[in-house]
C-alpha cells in the first residue's frame, strides 16, 4: 500500500494569543514526531479541510498515527480546546469547532476515546448557539451513548452522568438529551417569529425534534395539546409549519386509535402533498400492536403507489418494529415489487428498508434475500 504525503496543517496559539498555521509539516511515513509545547492550545488540521491524525502523547513531543482520517486528542487537551471553541473571540473557526465535535462523537462511537469524553465536549459546546454544531450534537448523541461495551466505560461515563443514575442506554440518552438539548429548548420556545434567520428556525426544529423524540414530557405534552386542539377544531394553523410532522407524529406515537384514525384520515384526504406525507410517517411511528398490523394491511391495499417508499421509510425508523418491517418486506416483495415494477420509485426502495437494519446479521440476511432474486431495476 502507497505511502501518500498527508498536510497536518498544525495550528497553534502563542501567548499573545497570536495564530500560528504550519502550512509546511507533511506526514511522509506512517510515524513521525512533531515536537511542540503541549501546554500551550494546538490543534490539528487547522479549519477542518484536511487530512486528520491521531496523536499520541509521546516522551518527546506529539507522536501521529492516521487513523481513520480522524483526530484523537488526549481528553485533557479534548477538553481545554472544547473551552476555547466557547470563549468569546475563539481562535477556532466554525469549521475547527465542527471537526472537533465530529472527531470526538466518532471516535467514541467507533470505541477509540471514551463516552464521557465526548459527552463533557458536548456539555461543553452547548452554549453555543449554531444550526450545524447543534446538528452535530443531536444526530450523534445516540450512537455515541449505545457504543459503550464494557464496565470500564461504563465507569467513565459516570464521570460526567449523575453517580445513582441507571445505565440503560434508554435511560441514559434521555438523561443527556435532557441536560444538554433541553435547556436550548425551553431558552427558545416552541413559537417562530417572523423575520428569524433561517439558521434560527432550523436550530429551533432540530432540538425540538430531538427532545420530542427522546420523549420528554414537556414536548410531548406540548405537541399533544396543539394535536388536540387540531381533533377540536379540525384546523392545524396554530401549528408552526416546522413542526407539522412532528406533532402529528408525536400524537400519533404516545397516543391511540383516536389519534391514528386522524391521521389515516389526512393521508387519504389530504390538503396538499406535504400533509399528506407528515400524516402518512405520523400513521407509521405507532407503538399499538393491532395498529401495527393494520398499517402493513393499509400498505398492500390503500397506500398510493408514489408513498410505498415513503410508508418503508416511516416504518423502518420505528424502534419497536424493526424486525416486523423485514419480515414483513420478505414476505410481500413479489406484490410490492409489483406495484412499483416500472416506477422510478424503485430504485429507492433499499435505501428505505435499510433504516431497519440494526445488526450485521440483519443485513446479511436481507442480502442473502435479493441472491435468486433480479435486482436490476433496483440500482
């Protein structure tokens, strides 16, 4: 295997507070040393626009492996940059800031530095306040949470959990989505007013959706009464258009028949073709197993042909049927084939029944599946 030259573009900050970029170390072999004072703020592939390293403290200076095209720094300094990515007139750009979050949240998903680690970042970076760091957060937080495997790390992550707190995984999520996400939530309230930026109105989503999802009360309550007063009034104007889907799904989730049958009733009638889409994934999140059933009778007989993929998509984010959804595509492939044999719907029909692959041995099976079967109209 080639040896490519890799830019580490090592920033640093000296005492006045100066920026240093080394535009010039380049790692030629699969080791090297690069010596500099390690108490002073330094980070690697300064902006975020290149290559990435993992560094190890050495007995000399900073020992860089590659690894995964990923920056792994020792937690103290995680920490001491994840301060400065907060300070008012950081050195940090945005991009620094969003590399930095990434780096950590995968390398603990992936098991290389530890969930508490991370965690403590996050903690760290929620008093920023942009979209895409926000972004960061929500759509990692849980992969991160689930990686952990051993005592050890479950010890670790204690360091930054309370000392009495429960360590499901459930549990957990919540209790981070709720120290962290939650604050943002309440500083920003449920209603959009006219003329935010649109950097605003989707950082106000993304952590609604976050905390709606985790199921904490106050949001579920929120969406619910706003759901209700749509059963009373037969109108959805009071509703922010961002939350839209939300509500209906969050209805639709934690409540009952009463609320799918509304729901069900939008999908067949609907007002315009985004309703009709928010209603359809709203039909898809219930937990009600007789509901669950008669969703997957709703798909072979009622469903339009242009939404099947979008029924699979909705289905395949349901926790609780992930398993139910594969078996139930294997059963039916020959008439949902069918149905959509000649559509350009086709084609996306795999990357909607992956959502419910939770294990290698799920998608081993799904493969094993297609093997006497004629994939090629499915590309």
């Amino acid at each position: 295997m080639s040896i490519r030259q890799v830019p580490l573009r090592i920033q640093t900050v000296n005492a006045k507070g100066e920026v240093f970029i080394d535009e010039q170390a380049l790692l030629t072999t699969r080791e090297m040393t690069y010596k500099l004072n390690v108490d002073t703020l330094w980070k690697l592939n300064a902006g975020g626009t290149g290559f990435c390293l993992s560094p190890l403290l050495a007995s000399f200076g900073i020992s860089l492996i590659r690894l995964s095209d990923r920056v792994l720094y020792p937690p103290k300094h995680l920490a001491k940059l994840g301060q400065e990515a907060v300070r008012a007139g950081s050195t940090l750009s945005i991009e620094d800031r969003l590399s930095l979050l990434n780096d950590a949240m995968t390398l603990a998903a992936s098991g290389y530095s530890t969930t508490s680690s991370a965690l403590t970042l996050i903690n760290t970076l929620k008093s920023m306040t942009e979209y895409l760091v926000w972004k960061g957060i929500t759509s990692q937080v849980g992969s991160v949470i689930q990686s952990r495997s051993d005592k050890a790390d479950e010890d670790d992550l204690r360091d930054f959990l309370r000392p009495e707190f429960q360590m499901t995984h459930l549990d957990t999520h919540r209790f981070v989505i709720e120290t962290i996400v939650a604050p943002l939530v309440k500083k920003m309230g449920y209603e959009y007013p006219p003329g935010q930026q649109p950097d605003t109105v989707q950082l106000r989503t993304t952590v609604i959706g976050t905390t709606a999802d985790s199921g904490l009360t106050e949001t579920v309550r929120k969406l619910q009464e706003w759901f209700q007063i749509y059963l009373d009034t037969g109108s959805a104007l009071h509703i922010p258009p961002d939350l839209i889907r939300l509500t209906f799904k969050v209805a639709t989730k934690y409540g009952g028949r009463r609320e799918w049958e509304e729901v069900k009733k939008v999908v067949n009638n609907p007002s315009d073709p985004s309703a009709q889409i928010s209603a359809l994934y709203a039909m898809c999140s219930t937990r009600d197993p007789v509901l669950i059933e008669e969703n997957f009778d709703f798909v072979l007989t009622s469903v339009p042909t242009r939404m099947i993929v979008s029924f699979f998509a909705g289905v395949a984010a349901n926790d609780k049927i992930k398993k139910k959804v594969l078996s139930f595509f294997k059963t039916n492939y020959d008439e949902i084939f069918k149905k959509l044999d000649g559509t350009f719907f086709l084609s996306h029909l795999l990357n909607a029944i992956s959502g419910a692959l939770k294990t290698f041995q799920d998608a081993q099976e799904l493969e094993d599946f297609f093997k006497d079967k004629d994939t090629s109209k499915i590309n």
